[in-house]
C-alpha cells in the first residue's frame, strides 16, 4: 500500500512522535494515514425486536499511528435506514466525530453492511465527508476513507481554510 505524505503529514507525524501524551500537539491539515485501535462499539435494538430502521451502531475507537502510539479517539453513531435486500446490505447513515488534541472534524457518511449486528472488523470501505471542524482543523473539508482490514486503515485528506 502507498501511502500519500504531504509536508502537513510529516509534521504530523514528527509531531506524534514527540508528544508525551501520544496525542498530536500540532496536527495540521493535509493527508495522512492511521490505524485503528482498541474500539467499544454496541448496537441498540430499537423495536421492534430484530433489524429494522431505527437501530444504532454506537461507539469509538482509537486511533493509532505506525508506533502504536494513541493520535486521535473517533466517535460514532449510525443509524439503520434501510434493510438488507437480494443486492445490498443493510444501509446505515451515519456521524462521526475525531478528536485530536489540538481539534475536531465532524464527518458524515452513508454505508452498507451485510449484517447490521455484527461488530467485528469485517466491515467493507467506507468514505466519510468531512463537514467542518474546531480548532487546527477549522473550516475543515475532504475526506476520511475507511480501508477494511483488521485493523482498519483511516485515511485523511484535509483541506483547512
């Protein structure tokens, strides 16, 4: 896998590398790749009992960079939109919230999987906008791409105005 690094990126990563508390004190926009961590996720069966519209996928995970070192907690809740049909999971629309040390990003996003109650890592891509966020990442646009794999890989590609 080829890994896209900006300037923004690098000192990123110089930045991680440096924290004491493996938090990024300097994040800065642009593209970069992390990992995902340890994750607490649940679902809420809604009634009625079963899938249906209504049910959410709820939690947060940590994410990582290449030393294993904590960079950024994202939180998520998703709720079931429509079910599985003979040609498509069950769709989910879906909030995302990333915590950095020195920021947020808000994203959104719309998803499919094949079973709305697992919770294991055999969840396909998934591409969340970015809609804005707070401090170094203020006015806030691009993308968080989810790469599947266990772990999975977050993709940032940030533009901050």
């Amino acid at each position: 896998m080829i890994t896209r690094i900006t300037a923004a990126g690098l000192a990123c990563a110089f930045a991680v590398a440096a924290s004491a508390t493996g938090f990024a004190a300097d994040t800065k926009c642009g593209s970069f790749s992390l990992r995902g961590g340890e994750k607490v996720i649940d679902v809420v069966d809604n009634p009625p009992k079963g899938p249906s519209p209504g049910d959410v996928r709820a939690g947060n995970r940590q994410l990582i960079d290449d030393g294993g070192d904590g960079v950024a907690v994202v939180h998520f809740s998703a709720t079931l939109t429509a079910l599985p049909t003979a040609t498509s999971g069950s769709t989910f629309a879906s909030q995302y919230f990333v915590k950095f040390a020195d920021g947020w990003i808000a994203t959104s996003s719309v998803y499919e999987l094949a079973d709305a109650k697992d919770t294991s890592q055999r969840a396909g891509d998934a591409v969340l906008l970015v809609s804005g966020g707070t401090g170094a990442f203020e006015n806030a646009t691009g993308t968080v791409e989810i790469k599947a794999g266990d772990p999975p890989t977050y993709v940032f590609d940030l533009t901050c105005e």
